[in-house]
C-alpha cells in the first residue's frame, strides 16, 4: 500500500505544472515541470510529378534537405526521374512546361530541355512572363466626387 501511494504521488507530481513568471529561466526550474514541446511544422518535402491528360507519373521524392540548382535538377530530376516516366506514359508526344524556378530557367537546363524533348515552351512563353498569355485586368477607376 506504501509503495502504490508513493508512485502516485511521484505520478501527480509529474502532471503538476508550475506557472512562474517571465523573468524566471528555464535553467532555473525543475525538468520535471517543463512542458515537452514539438516543432510547429512537420519538416518539408520536396516532390516532382509530370501531370497531363494522358495519365500522370510517379511521385518522386527529392532527397531530404537536397539544394536543387540546375544541375542536379537535370541530372537527378529529369534524366532520372521525370523524363523516363513521361516517356513510358505519352511515348514522345508531349509538350514540355514547367514553372519558372531557377532551376527549371537556368540556360543549360532550357538548352537541354530543347533538345531532349519532342517540344518544350520555353521561358519566354510561360504565362507569367508573356503579356499575351495572361488576361489583364482593367485598371481600377477612382470613384467621382
């Protein structure tokens, strides 16, 4: 009976908090009543998918933490990855887009995409850096007085 009183205590004792003021550090207070606590976001992850009528390809996980500069988006993303699986789904009727990440508009990697895809639309013609491409909007009147 002793031992089973002295456990719970140590358990009530654990579930206890202690508010303190702010002035106090952490240092300064028992392990016991700090709060665990857990980041606020999960950590990130980095996919690519080609997407299209015909069918989608595999998601492809990038390695966690990985910097993707032109480089290894070429070598490990397209070559690797994306261009295979578009290959094996549409065969070579495709038409290449993607956004405009550094990666994705660095000179190598459109010289590369121009000569290893059946078509490719180049940065210049992506919607958001062709004035033909995107529906203005009318300007704004200011009200009359």
């Amino acid at each position: 009976m002793r031992n089973c009183l002295r456990l719970r205590l140590r358990e009530i004792h654990k579930m206890t908090r202690i508010y303190v003021q702010s002035a106090v550090k952490k240092r300064d207070v028992a392990g016991c009543h700090l709060l665990s606590t857990r980041p606020t976001f999960s950590k990130s992850v980095m996919v690519s998918v080609a997407v299209s009528t015909l069918g989608c390809t595999d998601i492809h996980f990038l390695e966690p933490g990985v910097k993707v500069n032109g480089e290894y988006y070429r070598n490990t993303v397209l070559c690797n990855m994306l261009l295979p699986d578009i290959r094996r789904v549409s065969g070579d009727w495709y038409i290449f887009q993607q956004d405009s990440a550094p990666a994705h508009r660095a000179r190598a990697t459109v010289e590369f995409l121009e000569r290893e895809t059946p078509q490719f639309i180049s940065p210049q013609l992506w919607p958001p850096n062709c004035l033909g491409c995107v529906k203005l909007k009318p300007a704004r009147r200011t009200p009359r007085l």
